[in-house]
C-alpha cells in the first residue's frame, strides 16, 4: 500500500510539468520562466533521483528520472533561448 501512495505521489508531481514541458516545446519560449527556480529545481531533482537509487525506492527514482528529463529540457530551453533564432 506504501508504494502505490508514493507512485500516486509520484504520477502527480511528475505530471504537473508536463503543460510546462509542452508549452515550452510548442513556443519554443521560456522568457517568463524563472531561471535560479528551475535551475534549482533540476538540481533537486537530480539529487532525489539519487536518493531513490540509493534507497532502491521505485517511486523516487521512476518519478525523478523522468522529472529530470522534463525540468532538464526546460532549463535547457531557458539557457539556450537568448542564442536561438526567433
């Protein structure tokens, strides 16, 4: 029962960026995104994705592995939006 809450948890955390995600790939445009919150996102993230392993808790690291995939994505967008073409 523990781990189904903790994927529920999970689905619900890690579905949130997706609007975000997809917004970002249809625009192409992160200007209204904070830099220093996803910058900070991404790191935590990361260093949840790292617990999870370490725990070898599936809902930590399945949730945050594809968390930071999509938090990864849309820093990268924001870093790289002032160098693209509009």
């Amino acid at each position: 029962m523990t781990e189904w809450i903790g994927f529920a948890a999970a689905f619900c955390t890690t579905a949130a960026f997706v609007p975000q995600v997809l917004l970002v790939w249809r625009t192409r445009r992160t200007h209204d995104l904070s830099l220093g919150m996803f910058s900070l996102m991404t790191t935590g993230v990361a260093l949840w994705l790292a617990y999870g392993l370490l725990l070898d808790s599936a809902p930590i690291y399945v949730a945050n592995g594809v968390t930071l995939v999509f938090a990864g994505y849309i820093l990268f967008m924001k870093l790289t939006e002032g160098s693209r073409p509009l």
